[in-house]
C-alpha cells in the first residue's frame, strides 16, 4: 500500500462503509473532491484520501422549476454547461481557486458547498449557502443524512443545510446537493469610473449601491493592479466598476443612469457584455495575485466602509497590494512575505470587526498561523460541541478549519 492510501467510492453507502470503518479503527480521512482547494486551510494530517471525484452525476434537473440535484463530486464545468444549455447559471459565481493556488485537477460541486465559495454577484444573489435547498452526507459515525429538499419552499432542516455550507469536510461527506439556479442575464454591461482613489471608490459604490439600478457587481482595482484585469482592458490609473444585468432595454435605461451620476465623479466608460465577462472573472478569480507565487494572500470580509482604512493603515506597516469587491466589504490582500495575521487581525477588530482568511500560503505557515478567523471562546466551545455530534471520533478533515478539531 502507498504511503497515502486513495479510495475513490462510487456511491454513498461506499462512502458510508469507509467513514465506517476508519471510525473503527481510528483511522483519521482528508477528504477531498477535485483537490483544487488542497491548499487552503490547514494541512491536514492523514494517511488516507476519502475522494468524491467519482460520486458524479446530474440527479434531478427541471429547468422550470429553476431547481438542480447533482452527486457531489460532479465537476462545476459540467453543471455550467448543462446549465448553459437551458439559459440558466449559479447565481453566486463562485471562484476558481486552481490560479491563485497553482492547483490541477477539477473544481466539483460539493466542494463549491462545502467552502461556502462566493463571487462577485454575492451583494446582490447571496453566499452559497443561501443557494443551498437540500444535502445528503455521511457524517463521522458513517451514518447516511438528508436534510431540505428539492423545492424551495421546502425549508425542513434548513439550519443544518447551511451549517454544511463552509464546513470544509470537518462535519460530514457530502453525497447529494440539491441548490437553486436563476435565468443568464440576456445583457451584462459594467461602467468603469476612473482616477478614484480608494477612499472615493467606498463612496461612489456606496452612492451606486443606493440607486434603484440593481447593482449586481462593485469592484475598485487600485492602479497597482489595473493592468492585470481583463487583459489590460482598463488603461491608466485606478477604476470603479459596476455590472449590470437583466433584460437589453433595462440595462439600457439603468445603465444611462448610473453612467450620469458617476459621471460627477470621474470619467465614465461602459464595457460591453464579452468584456464585462472578461473582467468579472477575473475578479471573481482574483488574477492579480494569481502570480505563480506563495506569497500570501488574505480573503477580508469588513464592513463596506472601512475596507480602504484597513489597506490604508496596513501600508504603513508593511508591504501590501489590495483590491475591492462586494462594494470594499471584502478586501483581497497580498503580503510581500510574511502574513502579518496577527497585525490584519489587530486592524479588523479596531475597525468594527470582520473576519480574516489566509487563503494562500505555503504549507509550514498553514501550519502556524490560524488560518480561518479564530472564535471567541464561547463560540469555539459550540463548535467543538457541533464537531463532536457530527464527527465523534474526530476522523473527517482534522485540523483542517481548527488547531486541534
């Protein structure tokens, strides 16, 4: 046998009989879907690989009931096309981690649910979890649960439903994720605003936010990384930059009016459709930092308004580049060297609060530095206790979220 032992099941009742078994054992399982995520989070220290990859497959789709059921490790670009085919998307976009992270392999659905992985569109369509209907997975003690269900009016176990979202394998293995998808706008434009500096930008996306325009996007892109979106689409110095979607003759309306209020702020461009999904996706993709590096980078969730004061107080610290989306509430940031956790932390709790995660980083830091947001202590002790319901012998992903757990 390899030093990593890889099982591969093909159903849930073999996934069930594996978590099983290495309960029995003590045989502690890294579980995995296509491995672009590997990276982040804490190393997980295990002799054997619980991989989904083969748990495939479409279940239950009507596109009239704007409502999909796949098997967990069905690859997202299959989901995607199959989605495409009817005019319809994943409302909440999530991210393709495998640039930033130099990660191979296929981004799967399952894992898509179990990072909570939310794009762009999330001011407007939500997080993951709030895209998820239904799950079936085999907790810790091998035991086959479903909770939610295929309609959305269906809210039984709701709770434990979002629970799953983000808990990153550490509860259970999902088999079954039953999720709601919405109709592709028929046109997509976004209006860039030049020469903002940060500060200006918080206050432009916050005016365009407040319109009744239906902002499904709000990005600022700092000069220092102007060039790498989009395929230098964006010239020059720093751009604002707004999408929005829907029908062609309202986009039209909403677009002149949007483009007439930023147009008191800087001078205005509107990219057409092609390039507004250009740029969008990379993003959602943060191309910037996607450098061939291990340099770390921080996913900063604050509030909207104070996501340049953070940037602004770290640059007199310490090396930094920086970038905005979901209006400057969420901050992607880029160390010269060392990750500064303890410094990022110091500053979000000064500014209000927030969380902080290390999302890239090489293995021996993953190692050191708390990598999701540490909990208070009442909180990590309801966490714990969530852990030990779910997982009673501490065999699924352990360590991966927390030290320990």
């Amino acid at each position: 046998m390899s030093a990593v032992d890889i099982q591969y099941p093909e159903t849930e009742d073999e996934i069930a009989r594996i978590v099983t078994e290495a309960k029995t054992v003590n045989r502690l399982i890294e579980v995995r879907g296509g491995g672009t995520k590997q990276g982040l989070g804490r190393p997980v220290q295990s002799a054997s690989i619980l991989s989904v990859a083969k748990l495939t497959g479409i279940t239950n789709y009507d596109p009239s009931e704007l409502v999909m059921a796949t098997r967990a490790g069905t690859p997202l670009a299959e989901i995607e096309a199959a989605l495409a085919v009817n005019n319809q998307m994943l409302t909440f976009e999530p991210m393709d981690h495998r640039p930033l992270l130099g990660a191979m392999g296929e981004p799967t659905i399952g894992g898509v649910f179990a990072g909570n992985i939310s794009g762009p569109r999330r001011i407007q369509a939500g997080a993951a979890r709030d895209n998820l209907l239904g799950v079936r997975f085999v907790n810790g003690s091998g035991e086959i649960v479903k909770s939610g269900g295929r309609v959305m009016k269906n809210v039984t176990g709701l709770d434990l439903v979002k629970l799953m979202a983000g808990s990153w394998g550490t509860l259970g293995v999902l088999s079954e994720v039953i999720f709601k998808v919405l109709p592709r706008p028929e046109t997509a434009v976004t209006i860039a605003v030049a020469g903002l500096n940060d500060a200006e930008a918080a206050e432009a996306m916050a005016a365009a936010l407040t319109m009744s325009v239906e902002v499904s996007g709000a990005a600022h892109l700092p000069e220092s990384v102007i060039h790498k979106f989009a395929g230098g689409s964006l010239k020059g110095g720093p751009a604002t930059i707004l999408r929005l979607e829907g029908l062609t003759p309202s986009v039209e309306v909403r677009s002149e009016r949007l483009v007439a209020e930023m147009g008191r702020r800087g001078t205005v461009s509107v990219l057409d459709t092609p390039q507004s999904a250009d740029l969008w996706r990379d993003v959602r993709d943060v191309a910037p930092f996607a450098d061939g590096t291990m340099k770390p980078v921080w996913r900063v969730s604050v509030a909207p308004s104070v996501g340049h004061q953070l940037v602004a107080a770290l640059r007199l610290k310490t090396g930094v580049d920086a970038f905005y989306d979901w209006q400057g509430g969420l901050v992607w940031l880029r160390m010269e060297a060392d990750p500064e956790a303890d410094l990022v932390r110091q500053y979000i709790k000064v500014l209000g609060g927030g969380h902080a995660t290390l999302v890239r980083a090489d293995s021996a830091t993953r190692t050191a530095v708390p990598v999701f947001e540490p909990q208070p202590k009442p909180l990590e002790a309801l966490v714990r206790r969530i852990k030990d319901q779910f997982d009673p012998a501490g065999v699924l992903n352990p360590g991966r979220m927390t030290a320990g757990m």
